[in-house]
C-alpha cells in the first residue's frame, strides 16, 4: 500500500514538472491588462484565454496568477522550426513600420499588383508577422516565352525616380520632407500651388521638420469637402470582443501617458504631438500602422460606424478647419450616453481629454471609424 503511494506521489510530481515547463505563473499587478502580458510574454491573448478561461471576458482583478504559455519549452520551438522550413520563398514576412507601399518599393513592384496578389490584406490594418505574397505562382503548363512576358509587365511597371516621394496606401503622392525645403520650394517642384498642398494637407505647419510627410498629389480615394458622401454602414456590428476591449485599454493607458504635453506640427514622439501623430503613435504600440494625417485615417483606417455603435478605441474626426474638411482626430476614451469622452492633442492646450458634449466639439463631429476588428 504504501509503495503504491510513492508510485502515485512520483507520477503527480513528475507531470506537474512538465506542465511547469510549459508554463509560467503571472501575478497580475496595477496597470496591466490581458493585452499588455501577452505582449509581454511575446504570446497571443488567445492562448492566456486558452489556460485560463474564467478570465475570459472578466474584469482583471490585481494579484490574480495567470498561466502563461512558455514560449521557451521545446514543443514550442520545434513547432516554429517546421515553421520556418515551409515557408514559401515567395512571401514577405511584415516587420515593424512596414506598409504595403513599402514592401512594394522595397521589391520594385507596382502597389496595385502586390494588392492584387494579397486581396485578403488590408492595407489599413497590415499587422507584423503578416504573410504578404511577393511573386504569383506560375502554372507549370505555361511556356516560357508566356513567363517572360509575364515578368516584362512586371518590371515595366513605373518607379519613380524621387527618392523622397512615394505612394501611400490610398494612392495619394507622398513627399518626405528633406533638409530646408519648405512648401513654397514644394510647390515649385511639384508644380501645386501653396493653397492646395494646404488643402490636401489640413495639419500642415509653415516650418517643415525633417522627416514630415506631405501629400503632393492626392489619389484615387478621396474625401469630399462637405462630406457629402453615401456611406453604407455594415448591417450589423459586433461588439468589441473581449481580446479587442484589452487592446483598447492598453492603448488608452498609452495615449493617456502623454497628458499635458505640446503640440507640435507633424510630431510624433513626446516632445509634442499633431492630432494624428498621437493616433499614429499610440497605435504602434499593438504594431498597426495608421494612415499620416486625420482626413487619410478617416478614409482608410477601419471602417466607418453609426455614432450609436462607437465604443472605446474607435477614432473619432471632426473637421475644425472652417472648410467641412476632416483635419481633426482623437481616440474614444469613454461613453456615458449620448455623450463621448476622447483623447486628442489640441492646438491650444496639447494632448487632453475633451467630450463630444463641448460646444465646439459638438458643432465639429463628422465620423467616427472601427479599427479594432474583430
């Protein structure tokens, strides 16, 4: 009898190690929330879910010890090895800052045809670790006179030859702004008026910092002045999934860390913030990339909501410039009924929380976008 229970006490001990070393104990402390561990940790909040399913969905209370998937156990790594071996050599793997029109130039490809070879990507919502097909699969049947004219359409595709001017995602003519150049001396390049890169560039200061994207010559997608455009709003939305309201949080704990400082033109770091650079920036933190200025993001950033379905993390835009153009955005922080709390750096007072109930703010709203989907 008692041999029989050493047996079974060595058993239960010898499993409990093995488990241990597929996982790890986390105590949750202030701040933190299922998004930020899982970042932590480098895992997906799917798989803390997985080994903790009552915190599912629930609110996270301080001192609760998560089971964390360790990513260092032997399992894992073998299972990223065969990975790694049947990847396809004609894929691009995205990293961090990468847009589809960046993959594109950086392969020598027209953005159309990458598009073309990817319509299951979304250029607004392209994540890190995406697989983002370079070059088709040729059909074995076809000759090689066919393949060569294939790839002669290919490499015919134009490139410019400006270095500092490239595509974004919605077509538009994007100029990075170099060493004293201002926007009377892009005018003349481009042969735009001064008026007009205003107009196509609502945020725009007079003295360019370095590094600051200009829309020289807009696309194809276009917003109208008076935002006298038919929308059609998907019939039904889900709420924000659980995995989504976490990131939200988190992004709204970024964003809020920022409180109190300036505004700058065209900045994007904590020495001052534009309206859309604060969004850009907060952003980057869950590895999406948004569109540069206010009035892109509201084109292609998400998908546009009815005002009754806004919830926290959406973007919000308003249009603050006297022309019924979108120049404005913040991000949804709270909702108490009618009334809408968000998060935005202001001209006058830098980066603070408004209410949509604030008179000038009230008079301003256009939209409000999803780009946490689910």
């Amino acid at each position: 009898m008692k041999s029989i229970q050493i047996l079974t006490f060595f058993l239960f001990f010898c499993s409990s190690m093995v488990f241990s070393q597929k996982t790890i104990k986390h105590t949750v402390v202030e701040g933190e929330s299922i998004y930020s561990i899982a970042k932590k940790y480098k895992v997906s909040e799917s798989d803390i879910y997985e080994l903790n399913p009552k915190s599912k969905g629930a609110l996270l209370q301080l001192k609760t010890v998560l089971l964390i998937p360790n990513k260092n156990s032997k399992s894992k790594d073998k299972k990223e090895v065969n990975s790694s071996k049947n990847l396809s050599s004609e894929t691009h793997i995205v990293e961090s800052g990468e847009s589809l029109y960046k993959i594109a130039k950086k392969y020598d490809i027209s953005l159309e045809k990458l598009k073309e070879l990817n319509p299951d990507i979304k250029p607004e919502t392209i994540q890190i670790g995406d697989k983002i097909v370079i070059v088709a699969k040729k059909e074995t049947t076809k000759s090689k006179k066919q393949q060569s004219v294939e790839e002669v359409k290919i490499d015919l595709t134009p490139v410019n030859k400006d270095a500092n001017l490239c595509l974004d995602e919605l077509g538009n003519q994007v100029h990075t702004v170099s060493k004293g150049e201002t926007l009377y001396k892009l005018s003349k390049k481009y042969k735009v008026s001064v008026r007009d890169l205003e107009e196509m560039n609502p945020e725009i200061v007079a003295n360019l910092p370095i590094g600051y994207e200009v829309i020289v010559k807009k696309g194809n997608v276009e917003l109208e002045k008076n935002q006298n455009i038919v929308v059609e709003f998907p019939k039904e939305i889900e709420e924000i999934s659980p995995e989504n309201m976490s990131k939200a949080e988190f992004l709204i704990a970024k964003a809020s860390q920022h409180i109190g400082t300036r505004y700058r033109g065209g900045g994007t770091t904590s020495a001052g913030f534009d309206c859309s650079g604060l969004m850009f920036s907060t952003f980057k933190n869950i590895d999406m990339t948004l569109p540069r200025s206010s009035s892109s993001m509201a084109a292609g950033a998400g998908y546009r909501i009815e005002r009754s379905q806004a919830q926290k993390g959406d973007l919000i835009f308003f249009t603050t410039n006297g022309r019924g153009s979108i120049n404005h955005v913040g991000m949804i922080t709270e909702i108490n009924g009618d009334e809408i709390k968000f998060i935005h750096s202001s001209v006058q007072a830098g980066v603070i929380i408004s209410s949509t109930e604030e008179p000038y703010y009230k008079r301003r709203f256009v939209q409000i976008n999803r780009v946490l989907e689910n």
